[in-house]
C-alpha cells in the first residue's frame, strides 16, 4: 500500500507538470507519453495543482556586504549579515564558469530549465526510493537556494526549510514549484543572467556567500583572476560546503576538485595536459587565507568604524526604522565614503600617544577629533586607549570623543572652553571688542583664596542661583575689581570676569547660545541652567560637539551638522540622498569675526596658550580649559582650516591631575589646559596644516568695529536716577545691579560696566552699580600669592549642596550606543561619566583659568 501511495503521490505531481510542459513545447513526446499513461486519472489532479502554482520568479537582489570607506579610498570596515560581494558574469574568469556548469549541469546550455534525460532517470529512482532527489539543473539549484535565501532574509525560518524540504509530500509539492520556477525563469532570463545569478548566490563554504567573497577569502585573488585549480576547487566547494572546503577539509576539497577536473575534461572544457597538470597541483600552494569581519572590532580604526556605523544607523535614507536601516546597512551592498583622513588619524595618535602614553601609570586618558569649518565633516579622531570589551587598564569600547548613541560616553566637564560662548553671546548683544568688563572687587577670602560672591540679586530667575550664594575665585592671584578690558579677561580666562559678563547679559541667553551651537550632555539630554555649569563649564559634553562650534565661528558663524559621512551609493550606484548635510548661518560673520579676533589673544603674549601658539606665523584661535581639582583640562583651537579639540583627564574617577608622571615627564603642581592638552593641539596643528597655505582669518567690518557706538558716560557719583536718565540719554539701556563695596557715599553709582568712557554698542544694556558705603575689601597681597591655588575654583556658601533643579542634567546613561548583534557588545559607559556628579551644583562648580 505504501508504495502505490508514493507512486500516485509522485506520478500525480511530475504528471500534472509533463502535461503541462508538453503544451509548452518544452519536453519531448517521449518523455510525457509515459508518464501520462501511468497516472491516469491522477494526472489530471497534478496538472490542476501546477497550475495553481505560481510562476512569476524574480531573480531579487542579493543581501552582499557593505563598504565603509576612508577619505583616500582604503577600507574601514564592511557591515555584513552575510559576506557576499556581487559582481557582474564578465567579472568571473570563464574557466570558473566551465567548471561550475561541468560538474552541476552539463546540459544547462541545452535544456530550458529541467532536464529531460535526468528527470526520466530520477523517475524512476524516487519511486523505488520514495526520495525527490536527482534531476536538479543549475537553474532549479538556482530557484532553491534563492527562495530559501529569499525567506532568511524576511526572518521566516518555515518557509526556508520548506525550502529545501526533500521527503514527504512537501517535498514533493517543493520539487514541482522548483521545476514551474526554473521554466518560466528559463523564458524570461538569459543563461548568461542565470549563471551569473547562481554564482553570486551560492554558498562556498567558511562563511563566504557567492564566488567573488570566496576567491578573495581562500585564494586572495578577485573572481576574475582564479585559475584552474582554483576555479575547479571552488565549483567543487558548493554541492557540500561544509565537508569539502579547502581550508577545513583540504584532503576531500581535493578529491572533489579531481572530479571538476574530469567532469571538465569530458565535456571538452580543458585538455588532457591541463587535466593532469591541474590535478597533480597542490592545491595548499594556492591558499591565502584572508579573513574579513563584519564587526568594527577588527577594524584598524575602531572607534571610527562604530561612530560611522552608529551614526548610519540613525540616517532617514537607509530606512524608516532602525532596523530597517541595518538591514540595509548589512545587505545593501552599500559604499559609504567617510571623511575620515587616515594620515590625520595617523597624526592625532602619534602626538596624543606620545604625550599621554597608553596604559600609564597615572591612569590618564587623553582624546582628539578634528572637524572640518564650512561642512561638519569629521576627519579623523583618536584616543591612547585599545579598543577592547573587555575594560582594563588602557582598555576600553568607549568611543571618548562622541556622545553616548555614537559609540561613546556621556561626556567629560569642560571647563573654561565655556566662555567661548559667553563671548559670542556678548558681541551679538552689541559688546564690541574694545569694551570693558566692571569686574567686582573680591568680598572676602577662604581656603580657596579671595573671592567675589555673587547672590540671586546678579543671577535672578529661571538660569539664577536661587538661595545660593556664589563664591568665584581666580586663578594664581588675578585681582578682581575695576574696568577690565574683555580681551583681557578673555586672554587670561578671568572667571571673576566673566562671571560679571554672564550676569549681564544673561546666563539663559547663554545657554541658548550653546544649545544652538549644538551642545548638550554626552547622553543626549539638554544642559543645565546653573551659572557655574553655564559660565565656568561644569556640566559634562563631548570634544565632538565642542569641536564643531569651534568650527561654526572658523566658518564665519556657519554651523553644520557635524557627520562622519560624505556620501552613501547603494549597490547599483545610485546616491542616496544625506540627511543634515545642509548647512545655517547662526551668528553674522562680523559676529563671527570678532569673536575670533577675541580669541586670538589667547594664544597671544599673556594669553593662557601663549606657549602653543602655532608655527610660522600661523594665526589661530581657541580657549584652555581646567575643571576643579584639574579633574579634566582641555584646548580648543581652530585655524580657517581645522577646528580641533584635546581632551586629557580621568575617564573614570575624579583623582585631580595633581603632581603625576605621565610616560617620562613628571608635572609639578595641577595640570592645566595649558600644560599637555594645548602642546597635543599645537604639535597636531602644525604637522596636519604642513605645506597648506597660511591663511588669515577674516577682519571684521569697520561698520562692525566702529559704527553705532557711543561712549559710556561717567556716572560715578551720580544719584541712580540721575545716572539712568544720562545713560539713557546716550542711546543705552540701564539696568541697575546689586550694592557694592566702595568708598564711594551710599546709594550713589559706584561704577558701571562697560565702564565709563569706553565704548558700547547703542542699544545695548550699562549696568550700574550703586555703593554701599563700605569700603570695599582688598584681599592682602600675601594671601592672594599664598592662599590662591594654581586653579580657579567656585563654591558655594552653604555647606549643603542645593537639591537640583528639575533642569538639571539627569545622571549619565548607565549604558552606551551598541553595535549590532554582529558586532562584539560594547560596555557601560559608565567609565566615560563627568568627573564629579558635583559639578552641576553651585557647591562644586569650577574652572581653571588655564
């Protein structure tokens, strides 16, 4: 009973399909006479079930790898699900293509699809036998192995084994669909399109998909290169993978080559000679292996490699969703050419790395990125740490120079790099470059040295310190009190200074400034609204996005997205549009332009980088940055070329950098912005800028500089109403601070800021400051020398530190950006937090003047 089951089961489908293909034409009278008169009546319930069947077959593209390309065109890394590189039929040596028909399908030139000759002989085998084997051309292997490759790919694991189901009447129904598919693909398609297809499609064994990734992967020549050894190797790979690869299983890869070999010689391919001279090859002599991994972790580069392929997977272009976006990333056969400059690269790791050595024994990090004015693009990043999952000593995933969901961290505090933006706040309200700053005289003195202690009366509001009081100090005793000129205060990093600056013009308005420039927290949330996060930059971002508004100003007020990529071509070399290419003036170029010609002085004669100004001549422009206890110090710099920022502190803990050995130099005392980040910066500068031309920044306007200013009358002594109706009278608005110290009669102006007799914008606010009455207090010089350590430090009055506002920055993310689940996991980013959680209150708050 069985056996008559299996044998109408197999003359019902093969009949219903003769019959079908003899009204084709496709199959002789011959062949269908039999198989019709076997079945009877049953083959009437065949040809209705193939009709039923489908018949449009699409030969649809195929998953292949994807290539992310540095800026010279060498290969950073390539994304894969599965390692496939497609390539036309022309591109694959002839002999490959004579070995595969030979020993797959030596008739594949002569049928339309299905084999008449084999499919009598396995007619009569699979009754016997109860199995659908046998009979299979190249163009029906073709149709199995894209309909599985097809249902992997949609994640429907059912329908891939169905697929290749072979027993049963599943496999049955599967051998018949297989065979209406390669038909109609047979009339649709060429056999040159066929073959090509099949040989981009099939596995080849060691996890290499299609002939061009295999010849690579085993031989190390392209697919057009192979010869006939290799080739016939190769075609013998792919009827049994995974027991006849020349790597695992050479004895049996040979084996099965000699029978390529033969298949070859009796169809007429190869000659007698070529046949004993391939088969006597070693066929050892011809590998060399080359491995290449879809995880960025054997990348050269990588933490670029992450930060790219992060930053993609964020990219509207690719997809709708995230996960449609690594689908295409991974089986797109996509090129992505990056920014990224391998002999920048190559620079910025020489100087860090001899700077601040990998794994010293003071446990210090230290990290570059370099972007590009006018566009955003990224060139090139580095860091003295290997690239690892497993964190240790010098080890770590942690991508120190971008924000948490591009592979890095949350951030590092940024110290007096902050008051670029109060400067820029400044001009746009109409500071101009000559203007001084009415610096309080200092209240008092602590541990800490003199200090001048702000109150909610100068910080008012939504951005102010409520209850809090405000202690600021200045660094290696810089006196507070008196008219100073903003480039001073700027070239010396004069927190007492800028703290007065901010109070004026608004420590919101600042803030707005920076989040407009694109500054937020390494986890993605906004900054804080406290002065000292604000003014002294005590709130954790990343040398990324401190780089880029740098860069903004470089580019005349500019601002562009920053991106490590510069254009995506899909497979058939299209180009997929970028999302955030496009570029917006923030600030006017006057505005810009002064700002630079501020920030010029810092690398001037008094400025806090005089020592790293660049060579030759070269003009630039940037800001030191120190957090308390010089947890962190930074320098941020740009010519009209580059924008740069170097970061070196702990990663990890808030051990201030205090008397430590880095490699072979031993500092003395805190280390400053000045002391290693800014020779970092100087020493990359001058290598990369080597041999371009040394260009000037842009002046600004005389209409800038001089138009629409007036002088600041002297109102000293004045009554505040007498004094508010001759600053207004001027063309200024008047705003009135809090009472200071001053020999000056109470409740008259003790000053006013811009002072008396320098000049302001018309338009713009003078603050005027009435006296108390009370002398005001001078710090003695000794305790100004003695006291006062090599850092500037702001604390609070109160002991307690004040509960955080519901403004204030959320801790940082316990977990960073992860790759794919192809690439290795990446650990916490926990390792990449702010120095101290106490650097978002008033209490902590702090900044070097270096």
């Amino acid at each position: 009973m069985r056996q008559t089951s299996r044998i109408a089961s197999v003359m019902s489908l093969l009949g219903g399909f003769v019959a079908v293909a003899m009204t084709m034409g496709l199959l002789t009278a011959g062949l269908v006479i039999p198989a019709v008169g076997v079945a009877g009546q049953a083959t009437n319930n065949g040809i209705k079930l193939f009709n039923q069947m489908p018949s449009d077959f699409q030969m649809n593209p195929l998953a292949q790898q994807s290539r992310i390309l540095a800026a010279d065109g060498t290969t950073i890394g390539t994304p894969f699900n599965e390692n496939r590189i497609v390539v036309p039929l022309n591109k694959i040596a002839p002999v490959m293509q004579h070995a595969q028909v030979a020993i797959e399908d030596e008739r594949f030139y002569e049928h339309g699809g299905v084999d008449p000759r084999g499919l009598l002989r396995a007619i009569s085998s699979n009754v016997m036998s109860g199995g659908t084997q046998g009979a299979s051309t190249l163009t029906q292997q073709y149709v199995k192995v894209a309909i599985q490759n097809q249902a992997l790919a949609a994640g429907n694991k059912n329908a891939a084994a169905n697929a290749v189901a072979r027993s049963g009447m599943q496999g049955y129904v599967r051998k018949l669909q297989e065979l209406k598919y390669a038909v109609t693909l047979e009339q649709k398609y060429s056999k040159q399109q066929i073959l090509d297809g099949y040989l981009n499609l099939v596995y080849f064994g060691d996890q290499q998909y299609g002939v061009e990734a295999a010849s690579l992967h085993y031989f190390g020549v392209h697919a057009s290169q192979l010869t006939l050894p290799m080739a016939a190797t190769l075609a013998g790979v792919v009827n049994a993978p995974g027991v006849t690869d020349p790597i695992n299983n050479p004895e049996a890869a040979t084996t099965r080559r000699n029978q390529v070999l033969g298949k070859m010689y009796q169809q007429g391919y190869i000659s007698y000679k070529e046949y004993t001279d391939a088969t006597n090859h070693d066929l050892k002599s011809d590998l060399k292996v080359t491995n290449i991994s879809s995880s960025c972790a054997s990348s050269k580069y990588p933490y670029f490699c992450y930060y790219v392929y992060d930053w993609l997977l964020g990219e509207p272009s690719l997809g709708a969703t995230r996960k449609e976006r690594e689908a295409k990333l991974k089986g797109g056969g996509l090129t992505i050419q990056t920014s990224f400059d391998p002999k920048l690269a190559a620079i910025l790791d020489k100087q860090i790395k001899a700077k601040v050595p990998v794994n010293n024994s003071a446990g210090i990090q230290s990290a570059a990125i370099v972007v590009q004015p006018g566009t955003g693009l990224v060139l090139a990043s580095s860091q003295n740490t290997s690239y690892s999952n497993n964190t240790g000593s010098g080890r770590t995933a942690i991508n120190y120079t971008v924000p948490t969901d591009m592979g890095g961290g949350s951030g590092f505090t940024f110290g007096s790099a902050a008051k670029f933006f109060a400067v820029i706040t400044a001009v746009q309200k109409g500071r101009s470059i000559d203007s001084d700053i009415m610096v309080p005289n200092f209240s008092g003195t602590d541990k800490n040295g003199p200090y001048v202690r702000f109150t909610n009366k100068e910080f008012p509001g939504e951005c102010g310190l409520g209850n809090e009081d405000w202690d600021v100090h200045n660094s290696e005793g810089h006196k507070s009190g008196g008219p100073m000129p903003l480039v001073k205060a700027t070239a010396g990093s004069i927190n007492t200074a800028f703290a007065q600056l901010a109070s004026e013009i608004g420590v919101c308005d600042i803030r707005d400034t920076m989040t407009k420039f694109g500054l937020k927290h390494g986890d993605g949330s906004a900054l804080n609204k406290t002065p000292s996060g604000i003014v002294l930059g005590s709130q954790a971002v990343t040398p990324l996005s401190l780089a880029n508004a740098y860069a903004t100003i470089a580019a005349d007020g500019k601002y562009c997205e920053p991106r490590p990529v510069k254009a995506i071509t899909d497979a058939n070399g299209k180009q997929l549009k970028l999302t955030g290419s496009d570029c917006k003036q923030l600030v006017s170029k006057d505005v810009a332009r002064t700002v630079t010609k501020i920030f010029e002085t810092v690398l001037e004669p008094g400025g806090t980088a005089y020592e790293s100004r660049l060579s030759g001549g070269r003009v630039s422009a940037g800001k030191t940055g120190t957090v308390e206890n010089a947890t962190q110090s930074w320098f941020v710099g740009y010519t009209p070329q580059l924008a740069t920022a170097v970061w070196v502190g702990h990663a990890d803990n808030e051990k201030p950098l205090k008397d430590v050995r880095i490699g072979n130099t031993f500092y003395q005392g805190y280390l400053y912005g000045s002391t290693v980040a800014a020779p970092i910066w100087k020493a990359v500068m001058d290598e990369a800028l080597k041999g371009q031309p040394k260009t000037n920044f842009p002046e600004p306007s005389e209409a800038a500089l001089n138009a629409n200013r007036a002088t600041v009358p002297n109102v000293v002594g004045q009554r505040p109403d007498n004094a508010r109706s001759m600053l207004e009278s001027a063309g200024f608005k008047v705003q009135e601070g809090s009472a200071q110290d001053s020999r000056m009669f109470a409740g008259r102006i003790a000053f006013t800021s811009p002072s008396s007799g320098s000049k302001a914008a018309k338009g713009s606010t003078v603050t005027m400051y009435p006296s108390t009455g009370r002398a005001a207090y001078v710090a003695p010089s000794s305790s100004v020398q003695a006291a006062a350590p090599r850092r500037t430090q702001a604390t609070s009055r109160s002991t307690t530190a004040p509960k955080p506002s519901s403004t204030s920055a959320p801790k940082p993310s316990s977990t960073s950006a992860k790759p794919s689940s192809t690439s290795a996991p990446k650990p916490s980013s926990t390792s990449a937090k702010p120095s101290s959680t106490k650097a978002d209150k008033p209490k902590a708050t702090a900044s070097s003047s270096k």
